[in-house]
C-alpha cells in the first residue's frame, strides 16, 4: 500500500471514530438530564435551539443512525486497508484492528460517561446548534425509520405521532438519570403500571363466597349491624339471590338518611341504594380504573360468561395492584401466609398462585384457578377435608383448616 493511501485510510478511521465520540458525548449528555430540565435550557440560554433534544427523534433514531454509520464506516476502512495492504504489513495491520476496536467499544463509552455526568449542561448547550442542524439533514431518513413499523400494524390500531417513542424516553430518562437515583419500590410500582392492561378483574376481585351482601327489603338497623361487622362502606344489594344484585348501599347515605329522617330505622334498603356497576371477569384494570374515574364510584360487580356474579372488585383493589397491601383502621385480616422455617410455611388458601410463586421462588402454573385453595381442590379432586394433603413436583400442601365448601388454611412444605 502506497504512504498517500495509507494517510487516506488513517484520516477516514480518525474521522468515524470521532464522529462516534461526538455522538456517543451527546447522547450520554442527553440521558443524564430530565427532559423537563432540557426544556428549562432552552427557554434560559437564547441560544440554544427550541428544545432540540427533548422534541426531536434525536435521541432515539439520528444518534442510533450516526453512530452505527460511524462504527461500520470504521469497520470497512479497517477491512479494506486489510485487503489492500501487503503480506508483510498484516501483523501491524491486525493490531491496528484490536486497538481501534477496543478504543471504540470500551474507552470512547466511558469517556462519554465521564465527561456526561459532569458536564452534561455544557454539553447540551454548546451541541445544541450542531444537533439542530444534523437532525434537520437526517430528519427524512429519521421519519422513514419510525414510520417504517406501521405499516406491519394491525389497521385498527393507530397512535399519534411520536407517542409511543416519547414515552419510552421518559421511562428510560427516569431509570437511567445518573444523578438520581431511582429508589426500588419506585421501579416496582412503575412496572406495576405498566401490568394494569394485562391483569383482568378476576385475577384480583373479591370472589362470590366472601361477598358480604343485604337483601333490598332488609331494614336500615340490619344493614347498619352488617357495615359494623364488615367494616365495609359499601354493601351490595341484592334481589331474593345474590346473582340478582339490584345496587349498592353507602354508608354516607344511610347516615345522611338516619339525620334527615329523625333516626327511621325501619326504611327499607332499596330506597337508600344507589346503581351498581357490573363489569365482566376479562376487564382489564387499565379500563376497569377508567370506568371507576367516568362513573364516579368505587365498586363494580363481577358477572362470569353467564351472566352470573363471580365477584366484587373495588377501586381499592386496583391500587392495591400497584402500590401494594393497603391496610385501613377497620382491617382485621392477618398476613397471607407464616413461615415456621426456611421450608414450612403455614398459608392463607386465598392467596394468589402468582404471589405464592413469587413467595417460594417456584413456577406453579393457575390452570383453571386463581388460588392455593383452588389448585388443591382440583389436585385432590373434591372438596378438601381437613387432614387431606397433595403434592406437586415441589411442594407439599396440607389442609389445616376448611368450612363446608373450601380450605382455609394449608401448610406448605418445600420439597427439595
């Protein structure tokens, strides 16, 4: 290889391994900050561009696109130079190779890193003009590369623009800000957010044999009796069955009622009702907390396929769902489960086959039922006694205590 072809080829490889430094500084720069701090920049510095960062595919499809010409323009040269050199010049050639490589991969990211979390600020305002300018050249390519996926989408489904790539920087700005840190249960009930579309009313509705309900002729002193021993502030009502739910009575209204009427104990409950809201056990939670905020109450009554009441599901339960077990004043219930020793546990039968799961770090599959309970009715194929045990591949269960229709509480042996 001549010396003016040599030159040429290490000036092309200087040049992509700049390119990518620029870029991967930027970028990094970028991730350190909030977006809502990058629009606090550019509405105080005149002179930087009108959220350059923040509003722009930048982020997620110029800097992607510049980096990975950069990293394959290098690769070529590098390949090139290769296949033109002399035989006697590989060895110098190969080592070229791994240096450069190694100088991209390992020493150009951390520099980037380095650099971000100090300067980052600086970074953005002294770029911000250049950025400017290569997103608007880049923009054509940038705007077929994202709308590339829509046209594999389903015709029915349509998003605005940008919505979904905009949320997805949000979340990974608020896991990957360098300087602040992102605290556990934080990441929890955000992922838990992100699962409300996936988990249906069944999955965490109060079922049908723990319903506590009143017949619509019952009277208001009956009623009062069952929200004291309940402890509840709702009571469904019902019409001669519980699969003819006719509403809802308030705790709220039974005392607005007891004050206007001079204490009338005797008035029938279905004059105090209000509507109830049915829902069907495949509502998501996303919808479900949806019809919650659009019909203003907090209870919706579960039906099956059949038209039958499978349960009652509250706005507490939704909740619950994100930020955990919510324990009020009135709450009587104990833990779902004990644990005697590393392998023997003593459980709720009502706890859920996913929070049993995660509690022994086993993979039980709910094949038909949502609980302990219902995985051991079906294993022993009856109504479990007490005294009655069934095993899995992993565990031992043993009924402690039972009523007449269900288990109530097992004991739990871990099987190596």
């Amino acid at each position: 290889m001549d010396p003016e072809s040599t030159n040429l080829y290490f000036i092309a490889l200087a040049i992509s391994v700049l390119t990518y430094t620029a870029i991967s500084l930027v970028s990094a720069s970028v991730e350190a900050l909030r977006r809502d701090y990058l629009r606090l920049i550019a509405e105080n510095d005149p002179n930087a561009s009108p959220n350059p960062f923040a509003e722009s595919n930048f982020q997620d499809v110029i800097a992607p696109i510049i980096k990975h010409v950069s990293m394959t323009s290098t690769i070529i040269f590098m390949i090139a130079s290769i296949l033109t050199s002399i035989t006697e010049s590989w060895l110098l050639i190969f080592i070229c190779i791994l240096i450069v490589s190694l100088l991209i991969i390992g020493f150009v990211t951390e520099l980037s890193n380095f650099f971000a979390k100090r300067y980052s600020k600086y970074i953005i305002q002294i770029s911000s003009p250049v950025i400017d300018r290569v997103g608007w050249i880049f923009s054509p390519i940038a705007k077929i590369y994202t709308s590339a996926p829509n046209l594999f989408a389903k015709k029915n489904k349509t998003y605005p623009d940008n919505e979904i790539t905009n949320q997805n920087n949000e979340i990974t700005l608020q896991f990957d800000t360098p300087s602040e840190e992102i605290e556990e249960h934080e990441v929890r009930m955000i992922r838990a957010v992100f699962k409300l579309d996936k988990t249906t009313a069944r999955e965490v509705m109060i079922p049908r044999l723990d319903i506590i309900a009143v017949d619509q002729s019952t009277p208001i002193s009956e009623l009062i009796e069952n929200i004291i021993a309940a402890g509840h502030s709702r009571i469904p009502v019902y019409e001669n069955s519980l699969d003819n739910i006719r509403g809802v009575a308030h705790a709220r209204d039974i005392l607005r009622h007891l004050i206007e009427n001079n204490e009338n104990l005797g008035t029938p409950v279905s004059e105090l009702m209000r509507p109830a809201l049915f829902i069907p056990e495949s509502k998501t939670l996303e919808e479900l907390l949806n019809d919650f905020q659009q019909k203003r109450t907090h209870m919706a009554i579960v039906v099956d396929e059949y038209g039958g009441v499978s349960g009652l599901t509250t706005i507490e339960d939704v909740l619950e769902e994100i930020v955990g077990e919510i324990q009020d004043e009135f709450d009587e219930e104990g833990p779902e489960y004990h644990k005697i020793n590393e392998n023997n546990y003593l459980i709720s039968a009502s706890i859920s086959i996913d929070d049993l799961n995660e509690l022994l770090n086993i993979h039980l599959t709910n094949n038909g039922f949502d609980t302990l309970g219902g995985y051991v009715s079906e294993q022993l194929g009856k109504i479990p006694s007490i005294g009655d045990i069934c095993e899995s591949d992993s565990l031992q269960i043993e009924v402690v205590n039972s009523d007449n229709l269900k288990p109530l509480l097992l004991r739990v042996k871990r099987q190596n």
